[in-house]
C-alpha cells in the first residue's frame, strides 16, 4: 500500500484529490494539509510514501516544504498550476521527484505516483521546453544585493534592513536602487514578485 499526504490549499480541491486517489487499490490517503507547515508536520508524523504538494499555499509554500523535506524517506511531487522555470529549478535542487501540473488527468497522477515508487522522476512534458529555454537565467544580483531583497521580502523597512546589516539607511536605498534596476522592474513588490517566481530566494 503506497501512503499518501496531500498538501493544496484550495479545500474542494483538496477533498477531490483525496477521494479520487482513495478509489485506488493501492493508495491510502493518510493526512491531508491546506498549507506547507502543516504538510511537513503530518509528514513527519506519518511517514507517508508520497507527498503531494501544491506551491503557492499559506504559511509556507510548497517549494519551502519540499525543502525541509529533502532529507526525508518521503517523495515529493509538485502538482501545480505553474509551468514556471525558476519554480522547477528550485523544486529540482530540493530533490522533488516529480512536477506534473494541475489540468492533468487523475490517471496520469495515480501513474506518476507508482512511477516515482520504482524511483523513477516524472516531470511534465510542458517543462521539457521551458528547462532549455532562456528562462533559466541566473540571479544577476550580488550576494549582497540579494540579501538585502531578502530582508525587504520579509516585511522589514530600509531602517531595519540597515540595522540589521550595519548599513546607512542611505546605503540600503542605494542598494534597492540597483536591484530595481538589475531586475528591470519599477518597485519593491515586483521585484520581490519576480525573484520569487525565479527560484532565486534560497
């Protein structure tokens, strides 16, 4: 019997999920999570085989849940609506064994998961493309850079960024200055928006 724990947000989506992959001979559903903390705990509560996690979830995202659970027994798989390179690279680098997405048939699901069950990786066809594309850049932010977004992303104001990185609040602005530039976008959120998309916050 191949044990399952469902993370995803969107609750009808989440009791479907769980009902359907239950009509499975071999499948047992045994915790189900509507945020990243969450299915972390019942992962390791439960020892499931299989993990299955949607990435934009509360608390903590899927990609941050995959993460911490990268040295655990249990294989993740992605199961998102986003085909998004900087998602899928950071999902690889966390050792997720599959990323299929949502508008896929429950069948390919239930075959992706005894699939991975015979250690095999199962990615969708849609990122095939996208893993050759030019959409896999690198961050061009500085290790410094990057760390000030960081602290920004978290809710922190330029004083606060300052204190806590021994800066001039003048130097922190000169530093957002550049980000925004580098990132070519035209403010604080879409620069946090878009270094999110890319996977480049680690």
């Amino acid at each position: 019997m191949i044990r399952i724990v469902i993370a995803e947000d969107q609750g009808m989506l989440l009791g479907a999920l769980g009902a359907l992959l239950s009509m499975e001979d071999d499948f047992e559903v045994v915790g189900m999570a509507e945020n990243g903390k969450d299915a972390v705990s019942l992962t390791k509560e439960h020892s499931p085989d299989i993990c299955i996690m949607d990435i934009e979830m509360p608390l903590m995202n899927g990609l941050d849940a995959a993460e911490q659970l990268k040295d655990d027994p249990c294989k993740v798989i992605i199961l998102t609506t986003f085909a998004r390179a900087g998602y899928f690279e950071r999902a690889r680098k966390a050792g997720v064994r599959g990323y299929l997405l949502k508008d896929s048939p429950i069948e390919d699901l239930a075959n992706a998961i005894r699939s991975i069950m015979d250690n095999r990786r199962i990615y969708a066809p849609e990122l095939v493309d996208i893993i050759y594309s030019d959409d896999l850049i690198e961050n061009p932010l500085t290790a410094r850079e990057t760390e000030v977004l960081h602290l920004v992303s978290k809710g922190k104001s330029t004083k606060e960024v300052a204190e806590e990185l021994f800066l001039s609040p003048g130097t922190v602005r000169n530093y957002m200055s550049v980000i925004l530039d580098k990132l070519q976008v035209s403010n604080r959120i879409e620069a946090i928006s878009l270094f999110t998309e890319k996977g480049w916050f680690k």
